[in-house]
C-alpha cells in the first residue's frame, strides 16, 4: 500500500509539473502543436522502454476490448482541454478542478461498475468527500479574489 501511495504521489507531481511544460510550450506553438509533441514523445519514449522491459512481448494484447484501443484518442481531448484550461485559468485552479472531476467521474464508474471496473458500493461519505474537495476548489477560487480586492484596497489607502 505503501509503495501505491508513493507511486501516486509521484505521478500526481509529474501530472502537475507536464502540464506546466505543456502551458509553456502552447504559448509558442499552440494546443495541436503541443498535443503532438506531448502525444508523440511520449509515444517514442513508451515504445523505447517497452522494448527494454518487455522485449517483443510489447505487442501481446490478448483479450483486451475494442473500445480500449481508442484511449490514445481520449489522450489527444485530455491534453487539449488541459492546455486550454490551463491558459483561460492558470495552472493551479484548472488542475483543482481536473483532480475534482477525476475524482467525482472515478466514484461515479465505480459505483455504477462501468468500463470493466468491479461495482464498489456507493457511501454517503463518499459523496461527502468529494462535496468537500469541491468546496475548497471554490474557496481557493474565491480566496483569490478576496486577496487581490485587499491588496487593491491598500494601494488605494497608502496613496
């Protein structure tokens, strides 16, 4: 349990760190430039290192649903909204809300079991938790304003 708690921590850090790069990077280029780079590396860099992991068994994908095939294309819409988000919103709110709806869509399939995944029962508490997070996307968003009307109002009064 350990070692997952690592391992998602470490990701949620890369997640957070990529999508800063690829703001960057859309701001030279724009958003289907930067889906190409970011798809297309990472394509070259998974191949690679499969090929040293796994060797020729890369290719084995034995019983593996039809509709599986297409997260690539689901890659494509979640590095393109993500861009965008990033750049109408900054970088902080837009992956506040990104964590959200992951987690809120992530309860919803596993309380309806859909995509393959085993029904987990849906809790009060669950919904409580992600109500939660919600609220203190929206207090991180409504903080920030109160923050620059204060910092306003003391520019105002030390003129």
């Amino acid at each position: 349990m350990i070692l997952g708690i690592v391992l998602a921590l470490i990701a949620g850090s890369l997640v957070g760190l990529q999508n800063i790069f690829n703001g960057k990077v859309n701001e030279r280029v724009g958003s289907w430039t930067t889906t190409t780079l970011v798809l297309g590396m990472g394509f070259v860099a998974s191949l690679t290192m499969g090929f040293i992991f796994e060797g020729g068994h890369i290719f084995t994908l034995q019983n593996m649903k039809t509709w599986y095939w297409f997260s690539g294309l689901i890659g494509v819409g979640v590095v393109i909204c993500l861009v965008q988000g990033i750049r109408l919103l900054g970088p902080t709110y837009a992956i506040s809300i990104v964590v959200t709806s992951q987690l809120g869509f992530a309860l919803l399939w596993d309380s309806l079991g859909w995509f393959g995944l085993d029904k987990v029962p849906f809790t009060f508490r669950q919904l409580i938790g992600v109500l939660v997070i919600v609220c203190g996307v929206i207090l991180f968003k409504l903080g920030n304003g109160c923050e620059k009307q204060v910092a306003g109002d003391s520019q105002h009064s030390v003129r």
